[in-house]
C-alpha cells in the first residue's frame, strides 16, 4: 500500500484505528498514567501526526475521550486535555512537514502536555505549578522517547 497517497477511506479508517488504538493503551496503562509521575504512554502515539498529519484531530478527540471517560476531573480536564492533543499533535505534523529528525517529535510530546496541562491541574488538585509540571515532565519525556521510537519503527515499515 502506498502510504503517502492514501485515499479518503483509508485516512477515515487509519484515523479511526488510531483513535481505538490510543483509548485502550490508555485503558490499559490508566493505573500509572494519572499518577504523581504521569506515564502516560498513549500520548506516544501523538508523535504518528510526523507521518500522518491527517491524524491531528482525531489524536486530540482521543485525549478529549479518554479525559471523558477515564480522568474524572471534570469539564477544564476533557476539554483542556483535547486542546493539548491538539496543540501536541499539530506540533508533531509540523516536524515532520519541515523534514526535521524524527527525534523531535520527543521535544512537543515532552513539553506541551507537562506544561499545559499543569495549567489547569495545578488549581484542582491544589499542587504548585512548577512542582506539577515537573512531575509530569518525567513522565511525558519516557512518552516522548517512545514516541520517536514508534514514528522510527513506522517509517521504516512503511518506507515513508
């Protein structure tokens, strides 16, 4: 299959399986992924809008989804988790419009979801920000290196 001309159907269906995809990894992973240190290994899959850009939105519905059904932390959690999604995977298409290493895509995953998220997650549960977004960082930088793994590992099956 050619991966760089894709049809309407098959960008439907690889956004779709990718959306599955994220949602049980985050499923599965949950017990570590709202924790002190933040593993959240689901947001690796953002680092796939490097190859995909098309896969920009449906990643930020999955993290909306996923805050939906499995955060508990009301409206500013779902709705602030979908926008860094966004932001996140937006950032990760763009590395990889401007051809720059794969490893980058380690940098946005990294950062916007600890910096961001720590926003509004500091005001809930009452933590200081920069103690929060620092915790969330040490979890989010292990997601982001196996981020850059996976978009290697695709790259090199699919020879993008």
């Amino acid at each position: 299959m050619d991966m760089k001309n894709l049809t309407n159907t098959q960008k439907l269906t690889l956004s779709g399986v990718t959306m599955a995809l994220y949602i049980v990894v985050m499923y599965f992973t949950q017990s570590f992924a709202f924790g002190q240190y933040q593993v959240r290994v689901a947001t690796a899959i953002y680092g796939t809008a490097y190859l995909f850009p098309f896969l920009v939105v449906p990643l930020g519905l999955s993290n909306l989804l996923a805050n939906m059904v499995m955060g508990g932390l009301g409206f500013f959690d779902i709705v602030g988790g979908g926008l860094v999604g966004l932001l996140t995977a937006g950032c990760c298409a763009l590395l990889g419009r401007r051809r720059l290493t794969t490893w980058s895509v380690i940098a946005p995953i990294a950062l916007i979801p600890a910096l961001g998220v720590s926003l509004w997650l500091s005001g809930l549960i009452g933590v200081p920000y920069w103690a929060l977004a620092g915790s969330l960082l040490v979890g989010q930088a292990i997601a982001g290196v196996i981020g850059a793994l996976l978009v290697n590992a695709l790259k090199k099956i699919w020879r993008l």
